[in-house]
C-alpha cells in the first residue's frame, strides 16, 4: 500500500476510457490502495436515466429530457469500499444495472443540461481533491488540471468478455461466446455514441497515461496507477 499524505492527499485521479475497461474496479483499487475518496461518475448519468424512466420521461426526446433534469435528488457516497448511488433517498445501485438503463444511458447522457448538473455536481464532490474519479470526461471536462490522468482500455474482445462476465456473474473464460458477441455489440454502440456526442464526448486528453489491461490482472493496473500517482507526488516535491 503507499497512502498518500501531506498535498499528495489532495491529489485528483482522472480515470477515463471505454466500458469494460476495468475502469470501476481500477479506479477502486486504487483509491483503497492510496487512501483517497472514489467517485463513479458513470453511475450518476444511471441514476439519472432510472428516474427519468421511472417518471415517464421520453429519453429519446433531448427537449423532454433537459425538462426533468432538475428532477432527482441525487446522494452520492464516496467511500471506495462501499460506494452508494441514491435517487431521493432510495438506494438505486441494482436497478440502475438495469438492461433498460444501459439502452437508455448515451442519449441522456448526451443531453447538454444533463451533462451541465451532472459535471456542476462531480466538481461538489470533488473539492479539495483527495480523490479517484472514473468516466468518460473526468480528464478532459470534469477536472482537466487533475494531477494525474489515466485513459484505461483494452481490446474489444476482452472488453466484451468482462463485462458479459460481470452481468452473469461469471468467470470471463465461462461466458457463452453469444453473450460475448451480445455485449461487444452493445458496448460497441454505446461506445460510438459517447464518442461523437457534441456535449463533452469521451476521448484521451493529451496529457493521460493509457493504460492496456487487455494483459494486465486488476492488480498490475492498479499498481500502474499508484506508480502514477507516486511519481507526480515526488515530481511536485522537487
């Protein structure tokens, strides 16, 4: 473990890349590992498509949809151990893993207003630092002076395994080749969209380290980001 301490304890981790990166579990180990606070912004866009749905909203209609965004109460907890995602007072982190929600996520999320509380809210959060923050603009638009940023990807076919192996609850190697192709298909999609959307879309900025798990355990991305976030605490001493 190498917790930080002194101005390194206010350091902010920026954690971009695809779904099925391992960016959630990365991003968690390494706030563990580091003593800081975790954020999952990604979860912020599912609570806010959950409501929308469950209120009736037309998410495919950008006017509807920037109508309800002051809507929802949101509640997000911090602690990397056990992060919480609340919408007016109910624990919302099952439902918004909601095969619905992920169909449904991109065009909120493209919505300008959405993305306009949904970033005002992140950099609440954020403060002082201390902090790891994974999305898909956390380097770019949400805190573009972090001190240290991460692009986090892999190869489409080990994306896709993970994250059909995190639906089922499977080991990745045990996953039906269908569920496989399935979830490459919708990260796929999901991926184009959050590319190309006018309102912050998701890309590497200049200044990220990519990381390529495709090779790599959970543990050696996370010893990558500590090893990151180390060496821009002793470059920032000197």
């Amino acid at each position: 473990m190498s917790t930080v301490s002194g101005p390194s304890s206010r350091v902010v981790v920026a954690m971009d890349g695809p779904s099925g990166a391992g960016k959630s579990s990365a991003s968690r180990g390494a706030a563990e590992a580091l003593g800081l606070r975790y954020l999952d912004t990604g979860s912020m866009y599912r609570a806010m498509t959950c409501w929308m749905l469950g209120h009736g909203v037309d998410v495919g209609d950008p006017a509807a949809v920037a109508a309800a965004v002051d809507g929802p109460e949101l509640a997000v907890g911090t602690d990397p151990a056990a992060p919480t995602i609340r919408i007016d007072g109910t624990d919302v982190a099952g439902p918004i893993r909601s095969p619905e929600v992920t169909a449904a996520v991109s065009a909120v999320s493209a919505v300008p207003q959405v993305r306009a509380r949904m970033v005002a809210l992140q950099r609440s959060i954020i403060g002082d630092g201390g902090i790891v923050v994974e999305g898909r603009d956390i380097g770019t638009t949400v805190a573009p002076d972090a001190e240290v940023k991460v692009f986090l990807t892999a190869d489409p076919a080990t994306r896709a395994r993970r994250r059909a192996a995190e639906v089922l609850a499977e080991a990745p190697d045990a996953v039906d080749p269908h569920a496989v192709a399935d979830a490459e298909a919708t990260m796929s999609r999901r991926d184009s969209l959050d590319a190309t959307r006018s309102s912050s879309p998701m890309t590497k900025a200049p200044d990220a380290h990519e990381i390529d798990a495709t090779d790599l355990t959970l543990d050696e991305v996370v010893d990558r980001v500590v090893a990151l976030v180390d060496a821009a605490a002793q470059q920032a001493a000197r």
